[in-house]
C-alpha cells in the first residue's frame, strides 16, 4: 500500500528534497543581493583618527560609539 511509488510523490520525498536545496539558494542570492543594494555606513577607524590627525571624539561623542557629534553627522552625509 505505501511502496516506494508513493515515496517520490509524498511532500517529504526525493523530489521536495531538491526543491528544498534550489528554494535555500535562491533565498541566499535574495539576501545577498538585497545587502549589496543597502547603503553604506561610515566605517570610521583608529586609522583614519592617525591619517587626519583628529581624535576619535572629533567625530564621536566618545571614543568607540556609534553617537556622533555635528561634525560626525555631517563628515557622513557627505560620505554618502
């Protein structure tokens, strides 16, 4: 009654199997191409801090936050 012809047709058979596979991969190339269409932030780093000679405070109410100051906001717009 439940032989192995009922197998390929049930929802939980070989054949969801690959449906399940190509649905996860076209959900990551969805995803991937959603985050490379998303803008960009400012990615400050000590680095740019020893580049332009200012502090990380001239861009961040305090070193190693994400709160910027007028100067900061205004640096990231432009950057945008």
């Amino acid at each position: 009654m439940f032989g192995a012809e009922n197998t390929a047709s049930s929802p939980t058979g070989p054949k969801s199997a690959g449906l399940c596979v190509a649905g996860a991969i076209a959900a990551a190339a969805t995803t991937g191409m959603i985050m490379l269409a998303l803008p960009k932030t400012a990615a400050a780093t000590p680095a740019y801090s020893a580049t332009t000679g200012y502090p990380c405070e001239r861009c961040h109410t305090k070193a190693g936050s994400a709160e910027l100051t007028s100067f900061g906001q205004t640096w990231a717009k432009q950057k945008k």
